[in-house]
C-alpha cells in the first residue's frame, strides 16, 4: 500500500490476518499497526500492509 492511502484506525491485512493503522509516518512510509493476534504493536513499511474487503473490522477476523 501506499501510506496516503492508509487512515488511522483503519483495519488492512500484514502477514495474513488483520491489524489496525495507529500512526502513519507518509514521508518514511512507515506505519505503527497494533496486531490483536501478537497482542503486540509494530513499526513497519506500509508495502507490507494490504488492503483487503474481507477484514471484517467489528471482529478483528476474517469472514
């Protein structure tokens, strides 16, 4: 992805299961995501991150 196209507290999928945007850093395209899975928070590149209609964002899981 492109970090223009990422908005905080959006829901995209990183290493095949969904986390949330928590901060967008446009000029180095990094993002900070919170991956409820790893109960963990992160520092990644956006290109890492896709965007994907099946992350149902209510549930933290796929449908």
């Amino acid at each position: 992805m492109n970090a223009k196209e990422l908005n905080i507290g959006e829901w995209v999928e990183y290493k095949q299961h969904p986390v949330s945007i928590v901060e967008i850093d446009t000029q180095n395209e990094r993002a900070v995501i919170w991956d409820n899975q790893n109960n963990s928070r992160l520092n990644v590149s956006v290109k890492e991150l896709h965007d994907d209609p099946q992350c149902h964002c209510d549930s933290h899981v796929y449908y």
